[in-house]
C-alpha cells in the first residue's frame, strides 16, 4: 500500500494504534542493545515461551529503550484502560508472575518503576493510557525522569520500531506530510533556521544554515548524509535513537533533503552498530512499501531514497572529509577544507553534500510538526532545543538523559544522576569525548551549552558525559583519552601522529613516577603545537583531557612528578 | 588527477610586509618559493593536489586585525591576502614540529639540516629507531612517494599501511609488487631521500618496496640495460613520433649516436663509419 494522503496516513494510524493499544493487555520489552546486553533477550524469549504453552489473550512485543539504563532490563505493560506500566530490573525468573499478573489485569506492583497515565509523543499524538495503578509512582515522579525533556527521545521505550504503523501511530511522517505538500523548501528551511538547531554532531553550526548552504550550492546532483559513526567512549546516544526510533531519523531526512533538493541520501554508520543497522534496513524497507521513500512521495513528484554504508571501524571517519572518502572506498584521511562537503567538488563522488548527525535529523519532524516557535522555546538563548547525553561513569543513576541545553552540569549529575555511584564524592565530569575536557565539580553551575562548555576547556560534543569520583587518578583518565586518540589518529599529518604518540609517552612516564617538572613544561608545549598545527578536528581538540586537567587538577600531576 | 589550472586574475598579496604580485586562487606557498621567500615544507610538490600534511609551511593569515594560522600550501591567494611567515607564534610550534620530526626520522640528514637552518639542532622526544626499516629511519610519512605513484604515474603500487603512529608506506601485504613500473618517481619526490633502487642486471630493484623487482630493457646496440620493459612499453603506446623505433631499441647514448650517424649519412653518402 502507497501512502498518498492525510486519509490514507489515517488508515494506518489506526493500525498501528492498535498494536500499541490492543484491545487486549500487552507485554513489551524493551530491547535495545543495553537492554539485550542486562538479559532483555532472556526475558522475552521466556515470556513469549509462557504465552506459546498457555495461550493466554495477550499482546507481546518488543519496543525501544527508554533510556533508564541502570534500572534494565525494562518491561512495559499495558493494560486497557490502565495507564502504561514500566516494570524494572526484571529476570526470566520474573515472566511467570508478569503473565499471571497481566492476565488478571494486573502488574507485578513491587517490581514497578512507574507508570504513565499519559504521553505526549509531540509529533501530534497525546496518548491516553488510562487511569488507575495509584500505588505506583508516577514518571514525573521518578527523580531520573522528573528533570527531563524528552523531545528526541518522544517515541524511545515506547514503540516498536520495528513497526512503521506504530510511528504512524504516534504522528509519524505527519511532518513530512505536511512539509512535502504544503510548505515550500525555502520556507522548510526558514523553520529549522528559526528554530535554532545547532548541529548536535558538536560543533553546534546551524543546521538551517548548512541546508541552505547546500541548497544554494550548483550542481544537479547532491547528496544528503546522516552521520551516524558515532565513536565517543561512552557515549551512546544515537545509537539507541536508531535502535527505539529509527523512522525519526528517516523523516527527518525526508523532509531535510526535500528543503535541500536532493534525491539521493545515505546513513554512514559504525559497522559496530548492527542492531542500528538491521532497524534501520528494516524501517528503510517499510518506508518504501508505503511509499514514503522512493518516487514520486506522497504524489509530489518528489523522489528520495536511503541508503546504508557502513564504516570499517575508524573514529575519525566522523570527521566530514574522511567520512566521505570512507563512503567512496578510500581511506579514512581527512583533507583539509576548504573545500567544504556543501562545496562544488567538495562532497561526496564531487557533489554537493549536506551532512547531518543523527540527532540533529531526529529534531527536524518536531521543528515542523510543532513550529520553529515552539522549539525555539525550549532551551536558552542561542542554544534552543534539548540535547540527549548519556550520563556514564561513576554516576549512580546511569542512562541516557535528555535535557533542555542550558541545563547545569548539577542538575544533570546531582539531581538527575544521583551523583556518584556508591556515594562516592563526585570529583569531575568528562563532556565531549576524547575531544572534550574534564571539567571540576566546582565548576558544575556551568550550564551545559556551546559556548558555555568551550569557555572552560571542553565541548559540547555528541552528548558523552563520564563522570569520575574521589577515587578517580585524572592524570589516568588524560591517559586513557590520550591512548585512544593516538590509535584513532588516522597518522596524515604530523603533530597529531607524532604529536599524541609523545604525549601519550610523556603521560606514561608521568604515571610510572619517572618523570621530572621539565616533562610537565614539554607536555604543555607540545599540546598547545597539536591543537594550533592539526590539520582536523581529531588532532585539533585531542589534547583537551591533557589541558583540562593540567588546568584544573595540576596538583594531582604535581604529586607524581620529581623535582 | 591533475589538472591544468587557468591563471587567476593579477593579484596583490603581502607576505612579511611586502607586496607581491600573484594570480588570485594561486598557491601561497608556490608564490613564496618564486619569489624566494624561505618557507619550510616536506609535503608539498607543484604537480600534484594540495595535501597538508607535513604541517611545516603554516603562515599567520592577518585578517581584519586577526592572526589565524593555515597551510600555505592550502591556502589560496587573494587580492589584499596578508601573510606572515616567522612570526613568534609560527616559530614556536615550527620548532616543536621539528623536533617530532627529528625524533620521526633521526637517520635523516635533509630533516637534520632543515631543522638546524630553523635554530632546531635537538629533539626533547624520543627518537624512533627501526632495525631493519626499509626507508632507513628516514621517513616523515609526507605522503609524496605514495601521490606520485597513483596521481601521476597511475600504478599505485604503493600506499599507507595501518594508521596513527603505526603508519608506514609500502606494498599491499609487504608483498613484491606487480603494479611497480621501476619508474622511481617515489624515489625522486622523496624529500629525505629514503627509498631504495638499484639497477642490477636485468632487473631494478625497488629495495625498499618489499624488494619489488621490475625487468628492464636491454639496448639492442650496447646491451646495457636502460629502461624499465613495462614502463617503456606502456610510454611508447602513448608517444607519437617518428623517433618511436629508436627509442624503443636504444639506450639513450646510443640513441644519440645512431641519430647523429643516420644525419651524417643523409649528408655524406655513406663515408661515416660506425663509431
């Protein structure tokens, strides 16, 4: 069936609708890869195997990741009439008392997180669970939950992204509906520039801008391409976006290469990202039967599809010009820009390329279903919308946490992560990967945006925050993000090849207790010439975890240093 | 590939304070070599795309007040461009940029002189010494060698193999190389002078490429092997002259005398004699 029209969108909302909201109770669990990694497998093979030998009336299904990663793997149980109920760290030991439970219209009370009377997917579509299991805390109240905004996460933990009409269900490619047959490109991108989408990849350039960029670029061939070669340590953001929410992103794409002109699109994704990649297939194929991807979309007489390349394993084919050379079957090696991706000769196979991170696209369906206006209103000054981090390390309450940008450091490690695991005393965060830096817990007032993270040494990057405690060696953690840079460096040019191999070097003797104050003033000269002489972003920002903690925790290096 | 570039319009940039003229979107640093202006660089070579890697030719562009330093041999020349080549800044990092490469490559007398002409005689990291590398702990992975072997010559015998500091240039799986003219333009773009060829017999050897041996082939006259079989065969295909036969069968001294004895004849009537 082609999808033409609001009636025909309607027909399989309905459908869909009714796999979230079955008329009989469901059980679905949630299985993205941090769910199937705690055991989220085991649970539902074993309640599928209670269902196949009992045949009691019940719906089983597998939906996304919420985001609550310490409290996996998570079960949802919907009840007609009853509001949504997410039960939490739950074994196969569990299945037998679910399913008695849920047959009797019932959930396991003790083993309940919280429960969601209502859900507004934003996309359009509130949902309407019901009323009742008052015992049960509600999500706002879930000191994880309370502090969120989950706008990017809107559909994550509680669709099966495996099933378009469930998106559909819940507003999906409404946006697209109306952007591809009622609005002009020009006016598209008048929206997103509105908006104030920075671009969440970390460097914060505005997507509105890069689109008209691209769009004012000659050529009558051009790409559009999703970043999605996400590298971070720790961080795991867009990862779980494709893997709960997959036709997000297709949609934000959609409407992006509309606004952009463009027929032609691509994923580039980590190969070590197969679930993403299988979910990603699988709604890719679902968006073709439907006809919201190939030709002629919704009888505009546009045409776009997507396509998948996957990456061989190089953190630095994140960066832009890599990435493309990566696509084309060459080396991962950066060149240096200009000429830009958006230039003529500059992008991919020679064409003009708008290239997008994952999350910045999975922000595009809600800037057009909901107006630039409204997102404008989210976030601060400059620094609209929410950001997902994933809020790792020492931390007791770890998981993906999505927040207004602007947003302090304290809410998001204090209030909203617990602070550190074990109540240990919180001693640092890392922002931004191996390019970010780590940042003192005094300095946690900073509110969490472009600007304000750059002005004390680190950067917003793609969301990774890695907390450390009292018992954290930072002159170790410098290490350890010095060590993975150096083997990420794709070795072109030199002060990022020769330069993080010496530093790593210099950082090893520090640790071995062998070094002397001359190391110290050799390891800051030699930083500073790798961010000032670096031909790309990698080498560029890779010295930060050295820079940072120099800058803030020079005691800690002082202590192992002779004189 | 390259490409033959159509001159820009006449152009006014400053360099050190003085103007000179060049065409606008010309090469800054190919301005500064014409007019004599001492910039160091590994990586770069006129004839081939602009790379960026050796990090050495950085300049201060001044720009509305502002310094930002870039590659002069990516950045582009534009009317009223300012660049600064030895400001304190520049000389700073140039410094410990040398001294990555003295550590990089401390069997090489080109990076040791280069160094010591910038004030660099030393290195405060430790140097890398290989046993056994087959480019002599000479070096600087500039990348010269591997472009002129695919972007002139088309062979692409050669490439980098693993990344980061683990980075070498050789042959696919250090095997001997069947897309190896023996051309030796690696040998000649090299800036330290690290790769091996030998001619020995019948046969060059690329001693550094994994002991890549190509045939060679003899002149018909003396017997002295001059060129590479395959790369003479394939220049020829190309070539489209009446000298075509000569250069096929003659070394290039003989070449010379089976000319001169053939002009000699068509004057004389047969008096010469062969040499």
């Amino acid at each position: 069936m082609r999808i033409v029209s609001a009636a025909d969108m309607e027909k399989v909302s309905r459908s869909g609708l009714r796999k979230i909201r079955p008329e009989k109770p469901r059980i679905a669990v949630g299985l993205a890869t941090c769910g199937i990694a705690v055991g989220g497998m085991r649970v539902y093979d074993r309640i599928k195997e209670i269902i196949g030998e009992e045949n009691p009336d019940i719906e089983l299904a597998r939906v996304g990741c919420i985001g609550y990663c310490r409290e996996e793997p998570l079960v949802n149980i919907t009840i007609p009439g009853k509001p949504l109920v997410i039960l939490h760290r739950v074994t196969p030991g569990d299945a037998e008392e679910i399913v008695r439970a849920v047959e009797k219209g019932e959930v396991p009370v003790e083993k309940a997180l919280c429960r969601i009377p209502l859900w507004d997917h934003i996309t359009g579509c509130t949902q309407e669970y019901g009323a009742g299991f008052d015992g049960i805390p509600r999500y706002e109240d879930v000191p994880f939950f309370s502090h969120q905004k989950k706008v990017i996460l809107r559909n994550s933990g509680l669709i099966n992204p495996e099933q378009i009409d469930e998106y559909i269900a819940i507003g999906g490619y409404a946006a697209a509906l109306k952007a591809l047959s009622g609005m002009a490109p020009e006016a598209i991108i008048d929206e997103v520039e509105k908006s104030g989408l920075r671009g969440r990849g970390g460097a914060g350039f505005p997507t509105g801008l890069k689109w008209r960029i691209a769009r004012n670029a000659e050529g009558d061939r051009k790409f559009v391409i999703c970043n999605a070669d996400e590298g971070d340590p720790g961080a795991y953001m867009n990862r779980n976006e494709m893997e709960s929410d997959p036709h997000m992103v297709l949609e934000g794409m959609l409407i992006g290469a509309y606004a952009i002109g463009v027929s032609e699109g691509l994923i580039y994704i980590r190969a070590e990202y197969p679930l993403a990649i299988r979910r990603l297939q699988t709604a890719i194929g679902q968006a073709r039967e439907y006809g919201l991807l190939g030709k002629d979309i919704f009888g505009t007489g546009f045409s776009f599809d997507i396509g998948i390349a996957t990456g061989a394993g190089a953190f630095v084919c994140g960066e832009s010009t890599a990435l493309v050379a990566s696509i084309e079957g060459r080396t991962g090696r950066p060149h240096p820009r200009p000429p830009r991706l958006t230039d003529p000769g500059g992008g991919l196979f020679g064409y003009p390329t708008d290239l997008n991170n994952v999350e910045s696209w999975c922000n595009i369906p809600v800037i057009i279903s909901k107006g630039s206006e409204w997102y404008a209103g989210i976030g601060a000054k400059g620094n609209s919308g929410t950001k997902v981090f994933s809020l790792v390390g020492k931390v007791d309450r770890v998981g993906l946490v999505e927040v207004p940008l602007g947003t302090s450091l304290n809410t998001i490690v204090f209030t909203i992560g617990n602070g550190g695991a074990g109540n240990k005393k919180v001693k640092a965060v890392q922002t931004g990967g191996p390019s970010g830096g780590c940042i003192p817990a005094r300095l946690f007032d900073t509110p969490v945006d472009y600007e304000s993270l750059n002005r004390i040494g680190s950067i917003m990057g793609s969301g990774g925050i890695v907390v450390m405690d009292e018992d954290t060696d930072m002159v170790d953690i410098a290490r350890y993000f010095i060590n993975f840079a150096a083997s990420e460096s794709c070795g072109k040019c030199v002060p990022c090849r020769e330069g993080l191999k010496h530093t790593l070097l210099i950082l090893n003797k520090i640790l071995a207790k062998k070094a002397t104050k001359k190391d110290l003033e050799i390891l800051s000269d030699l930083t500073e010439t790798i961010v000032a002489t670096s031909l790309c972003g990698l080498g560029q920002t890779a010295p930060n975890p050295v820079l940072t903690t120099l800058a803030y925790f020079r005691d800690e290096y002082d202590a192992l240093v002779n004189p | 590939m390259i490409q033959q570039e159509i001159p820009g319009k006449p152009i006014t940039v400053t360099i050190n304070g003085k103007e000179y003229r060049a065409n606008e979107g010309e090469i800054l640093l190919s301005v500064a070599i014409r007019e004599k202006i001492e910039i160091p660089h590994l990586c770069y070579e006129a004839s081939l795309d602009p790379y960026g890697a050796c990090r050495l030719c950085m300049v201060e562009v001044v720009r509305k007040g502002k310094r930002e330093m870039a590659t002069s041999c990516t950045l582009r020349a534009a009317d009223g461009l300012e660049v600064l080549t030895d400001t304190p800044e520049i000389v700073k990092h140039r410094s410990i940029l040398f001294e990555l490469y003295l550590a990089e490559a401390p069997k090489s007398d080109v990076i040791r002189d280069m160094a010591a002409r910038y004030g660099v005689t030393r290195t405060r990291f430790l140097k890398r010494i290989e046993q056994g590398d087959p480019l002599g702990n000479k070096c600087v992975l500039c990348g010269l060698c591997v472009r002129a072997c695919s972007e002139i010559m088309g062979a692409g015998a050669i490439n980098f193999i693993n990344r980061g500091p683990y980075t070498v240039v050789n042959t696919p799986y250090y095997a001997p190389s069947r897309d190896c003219f023996g051309c030796g333009a690696c040998v000649r773009v090299c800036p330290t002078n690290a790769i091996e060829m030998e001619d020995a017999g019948a046969e060059r050897v690329m001693k550094s490429w994994s002991g890549t041996r190509v045939p060679l082939s003899p002149c018909e006259c003396c017997g002295r092997y001059y060129a590479p079989r395959e790369l003479s065969a394939s220049v020829l295909a190309r070539l489209d002259t009446p000298l075509k036969e000569e250069i096929a069968r003659l070394c290039p001294e003989c070449r010379g005398k089976h000319i001169a004895r053939e002009e000699i004849l068509a004057k004389h009537g047969g008096s010469a004699k062969h040499a």
